[in-house]
C-alpha cells in the first residue's frame, strides 16, 4: 500500500451489527459488542496510519424507533464503553468528540459523553468522532435556522460553520459494511466529493484486511471536484 496520498478523514457506516448476531444465534446486543471490539481495532489501524480523523455512525436519530430493549442495552454499552476505554483513549492521545444532538440523550449517557470529550479534548494524533443521535438533514436545517437567526445570508463559505463541528475537514473517504449501498443521513453536507467504498462484511468481521483495501481503492481514484484536469 502507498505510504502518500493517506485519507484525512475516514468516516464509516459501522452496518450489519444484528445480522452478524442473527447468523450465530446470539441476541442482537452480542453483534453490537462484537461492534465495539471492530470499532478498537479500526482506531488501531488509523493510529498505524496516520489518519487524523475517524468518525462512525454510531446511533442516527432513526435508531430511537428499534425495540426499547436494543436502544436500551445501546445506550448503557455506549456509556459502559466510554467509561472502559478512557486510559487507553489518553495512552494513544486520542480526542473524542460528539457531533449529532447530546442534549436529547438519556441524562447518564450525555454526561459519560460530555465526561470523554473535556477528559480528551487536549489529546491530538487521532480524532475520534462518534455521531449519536445524529441526522444529516436535521444538521443542515438546524444550521440554516442559526444562519437565519442570526440574519446572515449564507454562502457555501460560510454554511460550514453553522454546521456541528465547523473545524472538521469533510471526509476523504466514506466506508459502509454489510452490503447495503446507501448513505442513510450520514454527513449529508460533508460528503459531497468524498470517495464511497462499500463492502459485503459485517461490522464484526471488518479486519485490517478490508481496511486496506478500502485505502487501496482510494488511492487508486482520481479526485477531481468537480474539474476537468
Ligand atoms: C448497525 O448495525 C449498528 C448500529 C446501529 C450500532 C453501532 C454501534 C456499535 C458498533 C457500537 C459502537 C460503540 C462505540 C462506543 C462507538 P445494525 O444493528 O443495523 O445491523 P443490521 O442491519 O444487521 O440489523
């Protein structure tokens, strides 16, 4: 693989946590704990790398409508993990930050989320962004409303920073496993030039292996935005 031309910013549809569970018999949950441990080892890869930013889809807005029993047992993993990892998140000098709608999340879960973002916010080599409750039209809504608010007419310059995390640069390449082609409200401003790369693997089973291939296939594209040269 070419050590040049790395993405910046990797942003993933994590996909196909129940299905894996399904296959084995297993409750849904145990594909969502299978998720976490893809989720370590996709940060390890990044860490190797060098890539600045990684952000994961990893509850949308949609999510609230599954059965009370999965959102619940998500919630408390979320914050069970979050509480778990912090010395390792500080020992590899990694940044969690938020981007999706904090405020409307259970009271204990909103504060592990709040906790993990001022306890990293110094840390620098990677960026871990964790969309929760997170919507990508209901993002370039509530920044227009802002915009409006403010009296401001909006220019492509501009908009960005009524968006949640102004500072992030959009994604150079967006991954979704299990198979499905679709970008299901992710990033809906960000990803205008971004590189998609589907893949049949579940979540669980994303490996390095799948990892790399995806980079591969990034560096192989010619970027244009748009141009001609
Ligand atoms: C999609 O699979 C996955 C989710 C909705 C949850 C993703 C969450 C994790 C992997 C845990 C991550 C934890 C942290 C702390 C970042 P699905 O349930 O839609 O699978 P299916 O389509 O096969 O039913």
């Amino acid at each position: 693989m070419a050590k040049e031309n790395i993405p910046t910013h990797i942003a993933i549809i994590m996909d196909g946590n129940g299905r894996w569970a399904q296959e084995k018999n297993l409750p849904r949950l145990q594909g969502h704990l299978a998720g976490v441990n893809a989720v370590r080892r996709v940060t390890e890869y990044c860490q190797e790398f060098k890539i600045k930013y990684l952000t994961l889809y990893a509850f949308s807005r949609e999510n609230w409508d599954r059965p009370k029993e999965e959102v619940e047992g998500l919630m408390s993993l979320f914050s069970k993990v979050i509480r778990e990892e912090i010395n390792e998140l500080k020992k590899n000098r990694i940044r969690v930050r938020f981007l999706g709608k904090i405020n409307e999340l259970p009271p204990d879960v909103k504060k592990s989320a709040l906790w993990i973002q001022e306890q990293t916010k110094n840390l620098e080599k990677l960026n871990l962004i964790l969309a929760f409750n997170y919507s990508g039209r209901s993002e370039i809504i509530e920044a227009a409303n802002k915009a409006i608010e403010m009296g401001k007419k909006i220019t492509e310059e501009t908009f960005r920073n009524f968006l949640f995390l102004p500072d992030v640069p959009d994604p150079d390449l967006f991954i979704r496993t299990s198979g499905e082609l679709r970008i299901s409200n992710f990033l809906l401003y960000q990803i205008a030039y971004t590189e998609l790369f589907f893949t049949e693997e579940l979540w669980p089973d994303f490996n390095k292996d799948q990892f790399m291939k995806a980079i591969r296939s990034y560096q192989k594209r010619e970027r244009r935005f748009g141009t001609i040269q």
